[in-house]
C-alpha cells in the first residue's frame, strides 16, 4: 500500500507558464526553478518569501549554480551563464546549432560538477532529442543521440553508481550504470513504468534512501518509487494535474519543492485547477542529497 504524503502547501505568489527544474541553492537559502515558455529563472528565498524574477531572451530548460558564481543555463540556443548581478547571458557551447526546430529541457549537475541535459523538438513530435553533458573544462559530449523525445528527469543514486534518466513518452526510468570519475554510462535498463492511468514521469528527485520521487505530468501527483523493485510507495496529491519537476531543499532538506504548468490547460480545466502554473512545497520525513553546483 502506497503512502499518502499530505501537508503541501502553495508557496510565493508567481504562476508560471511551465514551471521547471526546481533546485536548492544550499548557499543561498534559496530555490531556483524557471518558467520554460515565461523565458525566466526565478529566485524564492522562504526567509522573506521574496521571488526575483530574471527575464531571458529564448526558452530555458533548467538553470543550476556555479560554484565560482552566477549560474549555468541550458537554453533553448545553447549552454550559457548568467551573470547573477548584471543579468547578463554569456554563451558556452551550443551542441545543436544546426537544429533550429529543437531546444533543451531539463538537467542538473553530478558530483563532480559536470552538467547534464537533454533536448527535444518543439514540436515534441518526433524523436530528435539527445542527452548531452557539459564538463568542467566546457566541452560537450553526447550521451544518447538524436533518439530522444522529451528529455526530463535526471538522477543519482545515493553511491553514485547508477544515473536515472526519463524521456517521458515512454513512461519508463531507465537506470544507466555510471562511472562517476569519467562520467560515463552503460548497461541502459527499465527500473520504473508509471501506470497507465497516471500521466507521464516528468522531473525526478532522489532521496538519501535511492527512493525516486518522479513528478507525473497528467497524473495530479509526485510519486515515490523503489528503483530496486520498480513499486510506487508513496504520493503526494497535487491539485493540478501537469505536475513538471520537484527537488529537495530547505535548512535540513527534508522539504520537497514542487513545480506545475498551466501550458495546454484550457479555460473550462482552470476552473477546476486554479493554481496550475505555482510552486508547492511539503515538509517529508526523508531527506534528500544537496544539489550539486557546476564546476565549469
């Protein structure tokens, strides 16, 4: 029998077009997350229940810290950084240049600093994603190419052996074997179905016990997952039903922030969804991993 997580709770004030990439900056004592389509990062700092709102020129898949400052963004033209007081983008690479109809989606960083994300088509259409990660030294290598739809969810387990990766239309977790001092992955296999019921796996978040907290878009739901046996043990209801991504964070990261959209969502839906589009958050009795910053 699933656990039933309840508590959440609606948090600042903004609504985003398609909310995305939530990340904890233990430094700061603030979340990171970004409106895809609102071409924005948003900063919301719970001390004083501020949001900063940074307005970009293109659509932004995931932004994430950089340890020497500021942060670095998969765009949808590209790797970039942000300068954090000027607000000023500087690019770094841009691996599918010669796809004007694709863009990037979500992403995060592993422990040694290195930046992973992935890419799709506009259209989301056809299978012409691929997952990429940017190193520290700024050089790309392509992981999976050109056979991606929707590039979402990534993940680590909690000994850095296995990488979780989601391309969503299939509804499936893979888990890859992961090499943490190369960064390479092998050995691709089914960990995770989400039921046929309960809307597609979107953003992901790993607990300090490899339990996988999968964001179901269409589902109305964040469900906790055993990898080991592929069993949903646990769910946090939301009332919107295009839940798109949730990560750890808070002074003892054991608060769960959880991102929503109100892309696709007609007016007659609304009304029974008012707050697609917020940020959410619910206080757990686990604890998650702190984020990892770009080294780069």
């Amino acid at each position: 029998m699933a656990q039933e997580y309840t508590g959440i709770e609606r948090i600042g004030d903004v609504k985003a077009n398609l909310g995305e990439g939530p990340v904890w900056d233990h430094t700061t004592g603030q979340l990171i997350w970004v409106d895809i389509n609102g071409q924005a990062v948003h900063l919301y700092k719970p001390a004083d229940g501020s949001n900063r709102t940074i307005a970009l020129d293109q659509k932004v898949g995931a932004a994430v810290p950089r340890q020497q400052g500021g942060m670095v963004l998969a765009l949808e033209r590209g790797f970039h950084l942000l300068d954090l007081e000027t607000e000023t983008l500087s690019p770094i690479v841009d691996p599918e240049s010669h796809l004007p109809n694709n863009r990037f989606n979500d992403g995060k960083c592993d422990r040694a600093g290195r930046f992973w994300a992935g890419t799709m088509a506009l259209s989301e259409s056809v299978a012409a994603g691929s997952l990429y990660c940017l190193d520290i030294d700024g050089t790309v290598r392509t992981l999976e190419d050109g056979c991606i739809t929707v590039s979402n969810g990534l993940g680590w387990s909690p000994d850095n052996t296995i990488m979780y990766y989601i391309d969503s239309p299939t509804k499936k977790v893979v888990a890859y074997d992961y090499d943490g001092e190369s960064g390479s992955i092998s050995n691709p296999r089914t960990v995770v179905i989400i039921a046929e019921d309960e809307g597609f796996p979107d953003g992901m978040a790993v607990d300090n016990d490899g339990m996988l907290w999968i964001a179901q878009w269409g589902g109305w739901q964040v469900g906790r997952y055993d990898p080991a046996t592929g069993e949903k043990i646990g769910s946090i209801a939301i009332p919107v039903e295009r839940t798109s991504s949730c990560a750890f964070g808070g002074e003892h990261m054991d608060e769960l922030y959880i991102t929503t959209a109100r892309v696709g969502v007609s007016e007659e839906e609304s009304v029974n969804q008012p707050l697609a589009g917020a940020l959410f958050r619910i206080k757990l009795d686990v604890k998650g991993p702190r984020a990892n910053f770009y080294r780069g």
